[in-house]
C-alpha cells in the first residue's frame, strides 16, 4: 500500500470514528497525518484575508497553530506564500522566526516542522498543513516532498472541493469528499478556526459552541458559521456565552 492509499485509508477510518460529521473534516484530516506519518502533530490552516486554523490532530498541535495566528509568523505564513514545501530544525526556526521559536519551544515538545503549501490546482494558495516533529532535525528533503504530492494535494482538492482524479490504482477519495456539503461547510470550519484561534478550544468544543448558539437562537450553524466569518457576531461575545 503506497503513502497515499494508506492516507485515504487513514481519513476514512477517522471519519467513520468522527460519526461521520462534516463539521469535524478538517480534524481528521490532520489526524490522519500523526496516525501514518513519522510526526507528533499535524495542524491545517487557511490563509486568505487571516490565518485560520481549520483544524489540529490534538490539542498540542492546536497550541502550536495558535502561536503562529498569535504572532503573526511562523512556517505556516511562509508556507502559503510559497510554491514549494519548507522544512525547519531547531536553529533553522531559531533564525527566521525566532518569537515562534521561542514561544513553540516553551509551550509544546515540538522542535522541528515541515510546512506544505495547500494548493487545489486551480494556481490559488489555500492555506498550509503543519507537520510538527520532537526531533531537532529537519524532515528528509524527500520525505517532504513525497508528502507534497500524496498528502498535501489530496488535502488541498478535498477542502476545496475540486475534483480528485484517480491515481495508477485506480483509487479516489469517496464522493462526501468532494460535493456541495463540504464546500458549504468552507464557512463553518473557518469559524470553528477564529475560536479555535481566540481560544483554548479544540475542533469539537469549537463546533458544539456554534451549534449551541445556533439552536438557542433558533437558527442554523451555517447562519452562525457565516456571522462569524463576516463579524457580524463577535467571537468575543460568543466565549463568553
């Protein structure tokens, strides 16, 4: 079974664990990563007019997808802006961005990354997905762009909702991955980020405060979803409720 047939194997088993809720896509789209992958976390971000983080493997790698909102600098940014794949060590990280640094070195155990630009195939840069490893050294230059293509493509097609052609096997991801749900739900995961980024909350509690706040408004989590994202609902006021 090659990387990513076994990345699609990954996802569906984690989907099928997650109730099989679209909300929580993102989730296990990064979990997938930690369960076949020499890595300690993964973390999936989008970056267009703000970074938001969609979605972490655990609450470890959501802290380190935080520090980069929060900051304003780290893999992630330099990754979306760019064609290619990055990787850094420790002294790597320490030198270009050294608060993340500072700050990923005193809050969690990770001590290298590997950023991968997220692109459907359409020439627009969707955002990065993070790979964070507790080694200081950088992942191997062919590991990492072996990845770019098996992973970080079929993850960028999947959120985007383009079209996910079948590979030499024959193999394609299932139509829930590619339709008019998770296109629509684009808006609900980007609002379960700005908690996620404004908070200590994980993907779950994220989505259960928005359908909370959906149902004792009577209304729908997409409505919600997209007040969020336009700030027509405060992210503020919602933490607190």
């Amino acid at each position: 079974m090659d990387l990513a047939e076994r990345y699609r194997t990954a996802v569906l088993d984690g989907y099928d664990a997650a109730d099989q809720d679209p909300g929580l896509l993102p989730r296990v789209l990064a979990q997938a990563c930690v369960a076949i992958l020499p890595v300690a976390g993964a973390g999936i971000s989008v970056t267009q007019d703000l970074r938001v983080p969609l979605g972490s493997s655990d609450a470890m790698a959501a802290v380190a997808e935080r520090l980069q909102t929060t900051l304003g600098e780290g893999p992630c940014l330099d990754a979306a802006a760019a064609p290619i794949p990055l990787t850094a060590g420790l002294g790597v990280m320490a030198a270009r961005w050294p608060v993340f640094h500072a700050e990923l070195v005193r809050q969690t155990p990770y001590r290298s990354v590997a950023a991968l630009p997220l692109i459907p195939g359409n020439g627009r840069r969707l955002g990065a997905l993070d790979l964070f490893m507790t080694g200081s050294e950088p992942m191997d230059a062919e590991l990492l762009f072996q990845l770019a293509n098996s992973i970080a493509t079929p993850v960028a097609q999947i959120l985007s909702g383009a079209p996910i052609a079948q590979d030499a096997d024959g193999i394609t991801m299932p139509t829930w991955l590619n339709s008019n749900l998770v296109r629509e739900r684009m808006q609900v995961w980007s609002a379960v980020g700005q908690l996620m980024a404004h908070s200590a909350l994980e993907n779950a509690d994220a989505l259960a405060l928005l359908r909370a706040y959906a149902y004792g408004h009577e209304t729908t989590l997409d409505d919600v979803a997209d007040r969020v994202v336009t700030q027509a609902l405060d992210v503020a006021e919602l933490l607190t409720r």
